[in-house]
C-alpha cells in the first residue's frame, strides 16, 4: 500500500512538474484571443465591455493591514456569452478611488477554472453581491446577467509596474505557480515503506533467534 501512495505520487510529481512548465510557457507567450473553450492558466486576451453595475466581491483576502476581496466584474461580449472578469484584489474600506473603465475594453489575463463546490464550502452571500465560491453559473444568476455566463473565468493580468503606487483594483502581475510538493510526498512514502520492510526485518531475525535457542 506504502509503495502504491508512492507510485502515485510520482505521477503526480509528473502532472505537476507539466502544468508548471505550461504556466511558464504561457507566461513568456504572447496572449491568443480568447475562444469558446479554454485551457486552465492560458494566458489569452478577451474583448468586450465591462458591467460595473453588476460588479460583486468574491473571496476574502489580507494585504498589510487591510481585510479584501477580489472585484469579479461582467464583459459583455458582442456574440458571446458574458464572462465573468477577476479584476484585481480591492480594500472592503477604499480609500483610493476604483478604475472603472466605460466603453471596449481589450482585458489581457489568464483563464481560471470554476471551483468546486463540496460540503465544506461557505455559504455565499448572494444579496450583498459576496461569493466565496467561484461558480460562474450561480454568480451569474445572482447577478442577473442577460444571459449565462461563460463556464470559466479570466483573471486580469496588471500592466508592467511603472513605479507608481497600483491603482484600484490591484490586478494580478503573474500567473499563479500552485505548490509541488509531490517529491516529499514521494520520498515520505517510499521511506516508509524501507522503513516498514527493516522493521519487519530486524523482528523476524529476532523470533529467529528466540526460536532457535
């Protein structure tokens, strides 16, 4: 069983090591426009308009000493389905004003997954326009967008820093780099089974020894 836990793991070190060579790749790559279907981490760029009237908060996130959360705002695309846009990380209490861009927008990001929901998850607060579960299907109707939103979501990627103090909302400057602790994992359960087998070992030398005498 110990060696089973380990092979798996290996084949996860494997999965792991391939989707960050891909985030990498897709970093350093230019951004391809945005399609129906799209890989998690692509970086891709998508075009539309944005709803600040529909904007919501998802999450809940400290910087400094500031409590937050991410502005999740609607692009309208032109035959499309809407989609739902994390534009950057915003204070509950702002003190600095909000960029809310009017007219076509071209928002360069990468795509992220929809969560999934299981009995752990919290309780999303639909009248107060939270969420803490990234669920486009049920934002969007708790937003009451004019049509489904897209199955997937785009986080905006920031412009190159120029120095200045960012502004409102705090857009992502990379692409996330998920943990890979696989090769512990692998090593913590390969050990265990040497281990296992020396223990094993040692006790039937000695009920060897205690036969024999």
């Amino acid at each position: 069983m110990l060696c089973g836990l380990g092979t798996w793991q290996v084949q996860r070190l494997h999965w792991k090591n391939d989707l960050l060579a891909r985030i990498e790749a897709s970093e350093r790559a230019p951004p391809a426009p945005l399609g129906a279907a799209a890989e998690p981490f692509a970086k891709v760029v998508a075009t539309g308009r944005f709803d600040h009237a529909r904007e919501a908060l998802l999450g809940v996130e400290v910087r400094g000493t500031m409590l937050g959360g991410h502005l999740l705002t609607p692009l309208l695309r032109d035959g499309h389905p809407p989609l739902l846009v994390d534009r950057g990380w915003v204070p509950l209490e702002r003190g600095r004003p909000v960029d809310r861009p009017d007219g076509e927008v071209a928002v360069t990001g990468f795509v992220r997954e929809a969560d999934r929901r299981d009995w752990n998850s919290p309780s999303d607060d639909a009248p107060r326009r939270r969420f803490y579960v990234f669920d486009p299907e049920a934002i969007g109707a708790a937003l009451n967008l004019p049509a489904a939103p897209a199955p997937f979501g785009l986080v905006a990627l920031a412009a190159p820093a120029d120095g200045a103090r960012p502004s409102l909302p705090e857009a992502a400057r990379s692409l996330p780099r998920p943990d890979n602790r696989h090769l512990g994992y692998v090593i913590t359960w390969y050990g265990l089974a040497v281990s296992l087998v020396a223990v094993f070992v040692a006790f039937a030398r000695q009920r060897m020894k205690d036969d024999s005498a």
